[in-house]
C-alpha cells in the first residue's frame, strides 16, 4: 500500500515528477503536461520552504482537482446519506489528510523521478483517461492513468489508476468497513485525525 500510494501522490497533479516532452495532441494530454511542469517549478525552486512548496503546490492543485467528486467516489454508495454538512466535513478532512500524509514523500522524490505522457487516450461522452508512465529513481516503473472530465476549458480530474489500482476504490474499502463499525460521524472523525492507513 505504502508502495502505490507513493506513486500515486508522485503522479497526481499536486506532486513533483520530472516532465519529459511529449506529443501532446489533446487539451487535457496539454493541461497534464503544463500541470507537470508548473508543480516541478515550485518544487525545485530553493527559495521556497518546504512548507511554502506544500501550501503552493496545494493552491495550484485546487484548480484541477474535484475533491467532491473524488470523495462521493471513495464513500461510495454511503455518500447519499451524508447531510450537506457531514459531506462539507468529509470533503475538507479528507484532502487534508492525503496532503498531510503524502505531501513530504513526493516532494522528496520530485529530484529522481520522471515521467513521461503517454500517446495513449481513452474518451467517453465527456469523461477522458489521459496516460502516462512515471519511473521511480530505483527504475521501478508504473503506468498512471487520470481520470478527467471538462468543465469548460479545464479538465478536472476525479480518479488516478496506478498500474490498474484505483486511488477511490482503494479508500471506498476502508470508508466502508470504518461507516459500519463507527457510522458516518465516527468516520469523518477518524479522517480528521488522520488515522486511516496510508
């Protein structure tokens, strides 16, 4: 788990990988590139704290990142009997907690990884997987997939793949056992104290 969810936070959008150049022909294989290159830049920049680089990089990943979406996926079926604001609690804590407990990781692999897009794309109605492979500073290699929808010129993404495994599937397991065993504000609780397993 700790494996893949490195490499996961290493890919999305808010973590720091090394762009190479691709023939990036689609808007949202572009948005990825330049969402790449914009992270790595405040990454490398010595002037910055690491804090600083966290609180950065989190803005800019704001933009292009729908928590909502993300956490109704990683609840799933449960997410309906949320109130607006147990789902309003949910949201926060929940983004909270993957910064807190990836942030440091990524940031410090962001000097040996690299990755690179892939000419591959997969389009359905208004949703896109976008591909790239991001190689780790031992050689490892994993395939990541976003998983994007457009909302007017930005595509947004809901759902990262690693080598197949699904950041929402793998946290929808967990949110389920922790809703039956401590209902749903015993669940937020326990997302705020960040103790679910990396």
């Amino acid at each position: 788990m700790n494996r893949y969810m490195t490499a996961l936070m290493m890919a999305a959008p808010m973590v720091m990988v090394a762009p190479q150049a691709v023939a990036a022909s689609h808007p949202a294989q572009v948005q990825m590139q330049q969402n790449m290159e914009t992270v790595l830049k405040i990454a490398r920049n010595p002037s910055l704290s690491e804090a600083a680089k966290v609180k950065q990089i989190e803005s800019y990943a704001n933009r292009y990142l729908d928590y909502e979406r993300i956490s109704a996926l990683a609840v799933g079926a449960p997410w309906r009997n949320f109130s607006a604001q147990q789902k309003s609690e949910f949201i926060t804590a929940f983004k909270d907690m993957i910064i807190s407990m990836y942030s440091r990781s990524a940031l410090m692999g962001a000097a040996d990884a690299q990755v690179k897009l892939l000419p591959k794309m997969v389009t359905n109605n208004n949703k896109f997987d976008v591909f790239s492979e991001l190689q780790t500073k031992n050689g490892t290699k994993y395939e990541v997939a976003y998983q994007l929808y457009q909302v007017g010129s930005v595509y947004k993404i809901y759902n990262i793949r690693v080598d197949g495994a699904s950041l929402v599937t793998i946290y929808r397991n967990q949110f389920g056992e922790l809703i039956k065993q401590k209902g749903i504000d015993g669940t937020i609780a326990t997302v705020k104290a960040k103790g679910l397993k990396k």
